[in-house]
C-alpha cells in the first residue's frame, strides 16, 4: 500500500511538472529581476501584498469547496449571454495616427491611440483567457479581435499576469508588432522567456515614473488584486496605471477591487480626464469612441 502511495505522489508531481514547464506558463523570476523583487517594500513572505489585508478567499468559503462549487455546481445560466454579444470588427490598422480613440476588444482588452501614440492593454485575442483551449473560453461577439488585426504597437501594456490579461498565444503573436512592454516588477521573466528582448521591457513598481515618446508619462499605482500563473500566488506584482499626456490625465485601472487607493491615486495624480475601470457597463467590442470620459467598460 505504501509504495502505491509513493508512485502515485511521484506520478502526479511528476506530471505538474511536465505539465508547468510548458512556455504558456511563463518563467520565475531570477537573478537581478528578483533581487529587484526582494528589495521592494511591497515584497514579503516571499510574495508581493496588497495595501491593505486581502484575503484570497471569501469568508466562510474554503479550496476545496470553491473547487467543487466551480466544477459540480450548477450554474445560473444567465452567467453567460443567451445571444452573442453584439459586436463591430474596427479596422485597427487604418485609424488617423493624429485621432484619439478608444477600441474595447473584448473581456479587459483595449486599444488606445493618443498623442500620436498607441498603447494595446491587456490583449486576450486566443479565444480562451486559460493555458489550455478547453477552458474559459470567450464568448461569442467577444471574439472577433485576432492577433493579426493588431497594427504595430508604441506600447504594450500589462497589468499583471493573470491568463484572462496576460496571454501567452496573443504576446508571442504580436511580439514583432511591439516597441516597447510597460509591466509590473516580477512579469518580465515570461517575456523573456517567450523572446522578448530585455531592453524592450519598461518593468517597475507601484510609485516609479516613466516617461515616454511624444511627452507622454506612465505612472505605475496600486491595484487591489493577486497574481500567478502556477499554484504559486502573488509572486510577481500587479498594477494600475495614470498616463498623462501634454494635455490630459486618463486612469487605467486594471483588475483591481475597491480600496482607500482608489482615493490616494485621485488626490495625488489627479483629476483625472478619463477613467477606465471594469465596471459591468454594457457596451459593443469593436466602438470607436473619441471621447473617452463616460467610456467605463467590460461586460461581466
């Protein structure tokens, strides 16, 4: 009996292995990155904390019970649309270059043009926000963004490194379309590892100032959220953004649960010209929208 149980432990680390060491999975920080890491004020027990205490689960709930919920349960089947999500396929590539525009892509991913400078957010254009083809797959009319609609790109823009925001078949995809990667401290192991050059990463940590082309200036700020790719949590950093241009300030919010940051980012960085924040507002993947300031977004 014991040796079944020891083959069966070896099988199955064995097989999480296997399974983790595929490139979808990214890579763990190393070297100077995590020296960088350790040094941070937000980095302890190993992994980096939110502002204030945020459980990773719910109260009352458990591991075990949020796994059987999710996979036995049944599911309210209003959770998913009953008809496909009503949607306009924007040609990206052809917008006026001296136009400001917003382009929602579906789930968190936007398109921004501003300044004569484009940023893509979050790009998830493989049809799943998982690392299998199986699982979590978009919805219908949310879909019709592909990564060879993509024109080339200033800056990509990541907010953490979770599959639904940060997808490893969009990244590689793009990656000769991408000047620049602006990412929080800790995400740019799997860059590199999906052959991203070192110097194309702009990677820091909430408070660090950047400055970029055409007078523009990105802000790294808290986020109220989590991170990881493997069983592993929190061990690279999440964010939100300001970006403020000659003329004007916008607020990317990325994932991120309510907290007092929301109120030290408006006193300190603020006010803002426009916000983006996934709020449940209601609107078609693929609109054009050349004034950004009631653009909220993200059907949930």
């Amino acid at each position: 009996m014991i040796y079944t149980i020891i083959i069966t432990a070896a099988v199955v680390i064995f097989l999480y292995f296997l399974i983790t060491s595929q490139e979808v999975f990214g890579a763990e920080a190393k070297g100077e990155r995590l020296k960088r890491m350790q040094q941070s004020k937000h980095f302890k027990n190993k992994q980096f904390q939110n502002l204030s205490y945020t459980p990773s689960l719910a109260e009352g709930y458990s591991m075990p019970r949020v796994m059987y919920d999710f996979f036995f349960k049944k599911k309210n089947p209003l959770l998913k649309p009953l008809k496909n999500i009503p949607s306009i396929h924007t040609d990206l590539k052809n917008l006026p270059k001296d136009q400001d525009v917003f382009v929602w892509l579906g789930h968190s991913s936007y398109y921004i043009q501003t300044d004569g400078v484009s940023l893509l957010i979050d790009p998830v254009l493989s049809l799943y926000g998982s690392p299998f083809k199986f699982f979590n797959k978009a919805f219908s009319g949310a879909d019709i963004f592909k990564p060879e609609d993509i024109p080339n790109l200033d800056y990509l823009v990541i907010t953490h490194d979770h599959y639904d925001h940060l997808d490893y078949p969009t990244v590689k995809a793009i990656k000769d379309k991408v000047s620049k990667v602006i990412l929080p401290l800790g995400v740019g192991a799997h860059f590199e590892r999906w052959g991203y050059k070192s110097e194309q990463l702009i990677e820091e940590e909430w408070g660090a100032e950047v400055n970029l082309k055409n007078n523009l200036k990105i802000i790294y700020t808290p986020a109220r959220h989590f991170s990881g790719r493997k069983v592993q949590r929190n061990v690279t950093l999440w964010t939100s953004y300001v970006l403020e241009t000659p003329a004007k300030k916008l607020f990317l919010g990325g994932d991120s649960g309510y907290d007092t940051h929301f109120k030290m980012i408006g006193e300190k960085y603020g006010p803002f010209d426009y916000v983006f924040i996934e709020t449940g507002n209601i609107m078609k993947p693929g609109n054009i929208f050349t004034d950004f300031r009631k653009m909220l977004f993200r059907p949930v």
